[in-house]
C-alpha cells in the first residue's frame, strides 16, 4: 500500500455570500477583508478584497470528516463528534474527551506499562539533585520520547479527526511531567479563498439592512424594529486544498519515531478521508450564515493531481493555472495525473474519477 499527494486548485464563482465574518461593530456585522497585491501597467497595487479564511475551510473539512468516521464506525473524539475542534489543547480537554468517557487511568491510555509509569512518576516527584545519574537517564528519555510519542499515539487511535487534521496539546505539563507541548502537524493544507486576477480590482463588499421584531406587537412597543447590516460579496474566487497521506495513521512528532504506524485500520482511514473530500467538495460543505445567505455557487473550474510524491498544482488565481499545471507535469512527474473540470456538467465525474484514483493507488479500492 503505497501514498499518495493529492493536489486541488480551483476557480469557483459565489454570489451573495456571506461566508467568512469577522466582528461585529454595534449593529453592522463586517466580511473578511485581506489586503492582496497584483501588478498593473503602472506598477504594483495593493486592494482590500473579501475573502474567506482557511479555517473556515479547514472547520468545513473536519466536520464532513468527523460524519464520515462516525459513520463507518471509526473512532471520533468527543468533542470533534461534536464539531468542536479543541482536539487535545490541554490536560483538561484530554480528560474529558478521552479518559472520562472510558474511565480510564492515564497510563493505560497511554498504554506505558504500570511498572515505568510508576517509576518515572517516582523520579519525577524527587528533586533534581536527589535523582540519580541513571534515573536522570531514564526520566530524560521517557519525557522527551516515551511520553510524547504515547500521547500522540493514544489521540491519533482514539481520533481520526486528529489523526488526519492534526493537534496542539499547548501546556507545559501533561499529569505533573514536563513535556514542553505536542504538537501533530495537519496532514491537509488549505489556504484562504481571495477573488481572482481578473475581477479582483472591481470587486466589492456590500452592506444589506435587515429587520427584525414585528411593529404592531405588545413585545416591541418600546423599541419597534431592530435594525442591522450584514456586509455581502460576490467574486469569482479562487479554492486551494492539498492532501498528504504519508503520515495518516502515523506518529511525526518523536524524530526517532516518525513513520511509525499505530493503527489497524490505516485502509479504512485513508478511504473515509478520500470519501469525505468528494462529499466536501461536490457539496462545498464549509462557511457560515448558510441558513439564511444560502450563497449561489458554480464551479469553473477546477484540477485535482493524484501523485506519488509531493506535486502541488500552480494558483488558480491567474486564468491560465490549467496550462501551467500542464506544462508543469510535463517537466516534473511523480507518476501525476491531473484531472481536469473546465465547465459546463461532469463536475461531480471529475472529483469521482480523481478520488477513485487515488484510492487505488493506497490500497483501498
């Protein structure tokens, strides 16, 4: 079972969105704003355009993620169940999403023995300079390769929303050892969707006034209606993923131990992680205020290269990304193929044709 890196870019046209908001000042309500530079015949110029962060796609993704595990029967934590993507920040979200559901003591979770578990907490709670060279030894590599490739280890089998997205256990302590944080790297990457070359200087952000409470009534006889705006946008914007699966299923963060598989179900994971990006893109499944700015969507376009390495397609934030992605291929080739959706119907066949590629080449179909 080989694995793959799975590439996308794409231009995506979104009418009446309000997907990415930031804060609200009193009643107005603002839209996500970058700065982006493009150059123009006089020069460089700098605009202010909406946007919607990678966040928010990322948010999207581990939701569909965390549906899709559930929904084959693989492990989800209980807070990522629950679309809430703490995923393991501190000692207290360990405990509650892991160790309080299963009742468990922290070392079989861990799955370090009682015997070094108990000797290290023993070398741990003396003072330094009572400690033995020899138990300085032990108590050094249990805190700098045993205990954090546990801790790794426990959240990737017990999250496959972790597993694929990654973690940051930030506290400097973990049960009374200093670990000095964990951190798992996200084995997807997304960036922020920004509009494209071509509208990107005629683009604009436009408030709308809404209402809300009925006149007339005995509950708003003081006040009457409330009044607020919500910024709108609509751009033809650019979509970047990109997936790596050589680590799905294995530890990163020990050196001496990276690559290390601690899974059984490595397949299934990999499959549920390919069906959740079609499900994801095919319904573009991520950003707020959908239930009542449902935005208008329509793909133009979009490439998806299945390689055996790390091959990246080039921006589709110029109009010409297909043919640069072309003429890359043709110059550099991890076995790549690309699969290409330049309008009209057959977008959902392109996304199909793409993940069932990559599904062959792990192993799963």
């Amino acid at each position: 079972m080989g694995d793959i890196f799975l590439s996308i870019r794409g231009r995506v046209t979104i009418n009446v969105e309000a997907l990415n908001m930031t804060e609200s000042v009193g009643n107005y309500v603002k839209h996500r704003r970058v700065p982006t530079i493009i150059k123009g015949e006089g020069g460089y110029a700098v605009y202010f355009v909406p946007s919607i962060s990678g966040e928010s796609i990322a948010h999207g993704f581990q939701e569909v993620l965390a549906n899709e595990a559930k929904k084959n029967g693989l492990p989800v934590c209980e807070l990522c169940e629950k679309r809430i993507f703490l995923k393991s920040t501190n000692e207290n979200v360990i405990s509650t999403t892991f160790l309080g559901k299963n009742k468990q003591k922290v070392h079989e979770w861990l799955e370090i023995n009682n015997d070094e578990w108990n000797k290290a907490s023993n070398i741990n709670n003396k003072k330094e300079k009572e400690r033995t060279k020899e138990e300085k030894v032990f108590l050094n590599e249990f805190l700098q390769n045993k205990l954090p490739f546990s801790m790794e280890k426990a959240i990737i089998k017990n999250c496959v929303v972790e597993d694929v997205g990654g973690f940051l256990y930030a506290e400097k302590k973990f049960n009374g050892f200093d670990v000095g944080g964990v951190k798992r790297t996200s084995n997807f990457y997304t960036g922020y969707l920004i509009p494209t070359r071509e509208v990107i200087n005629s683009v604009v952000i436009e408030p709308q006034m809404h209402s809300r409470y009925a006149l007339g009534t005995p509950f708003v006889q003081d006040k009457g209606q409330m009044i607020y705006y919500i910024e709108l946008s609509s751009a033809i914007y650019t979509f970047s993923f990109d997936l790596d699966t050589k680590f799905i299923g294995k530890t990163s963060f020990v050196y001496e131990k990276a690559g290390t598989e601690v899974v059984t179900n490595r397949k299934e994971r990999l499959g549920i992680t390919m069906d959740a990006l079609y499900n994801f893109l095919v319904e573009f499944m991520f950003g707020a205020k959908k239930t009542r700015i449902l935005p208008v969507i329509e793909w133009e376009s979009i490439v998806i290269a299945v390689s055996d390495d790390v091959w990246t397609v080039p921006s589709s934030f110029s109009n010409n990304y297909i043919d640069k992605a072309e003429k890359k291929a043709e110059r550099v080739n991890y076995n790549t193929k690309l699969f290409k959706y330049t309008g009209g119907p057959g977008f959902e066949d392109t996304i199909k044709q793409a993940i069932e590629e990559a599904k062959k080449r792990v192993g799963v179909i």
